[in-house]
C-alpha cells in the first residue's frame, strides 16, 4: 500500500471504516475507544497460551506506535475524537469467526483465555 492510501484510510478511520494493515485492523467504537486488534499467527486454537500471545501483543502495539509516529494525522484523530486506544490480540477461525484472547486498555491487561 502506498503512502497516500494509507494517510487517506486514517482519516476514514473517524468515520467507522476500519483500517486493515498487514495482522492489524484498527477501528473505533460507539464507546470512544479505538480498537487496535492484532490477529495471532498461531494456526491450532489448542497451541495458543498466554506466553505466546504475550510477544505478539508487545509487537502489535510497537506497530501502532510506529504507525502514529509515521502518520501523525493519527495522533490527531485520537485526540479530537477524544479517543482511548485499546488493544485485542484475537484468533482468526479460518474466517468463521474471531476469538477475543486478550485485551490490554490503560496498562491494563485482561486475558479471556
């Protein structure tokens, strides 16, 4: 994707259309959150534990934070919108469904496993 898609899905971001980059979707809710869910690359449900999806979720939020320092009009959007940005590392069913393993807001880890 190029640069200028890119900078013009941010600002659609504010409008509720998700943002899908790469393992990452970032969308925003009806509750003042932005959601920065990561999708785990493990492929069985039966191999995931929290030590694997503790890394994955440190390497989501680094992304993040490289995407809004690369695009500042993100930082704006959070800011106007008065935003809280909240993180998910999910499991992808082979497109059946998501599964919620964890989410992390303010600090705050909470694991659904």
């Amino acid at each position: 994707m190029n640069e200028s898609y890119i900078q013009d899905r941010i600002w659609r971001i504010a409008d509720g259309v998700p943002l899908k980059l790469g393992n990452m979707t970032i969308r925003t809710t009806d509750s003042q959150k932005l959601l920065v869910t990561g999708w785990t690359s493990t492929i069985h449900f039966e191999n995931i534990n929290k030590s694997s999806v503790l890394p994955e979720l440190e390497n989501l939020k680094a992304s993040f934070n490289d995407l809004t320092e690369t695009y500042d009009d993100l930082n704006t959007i959070i800011a106007k919108n008065n935003l809280e940005v909240e993180f998910h590392m999910a499991y992808d069913d082979a497109g059946k469904a998501g599964i919620g393993l964890c989410s992390e807001l303010k600090g705050e880890l909470n694991w659904y496993l």
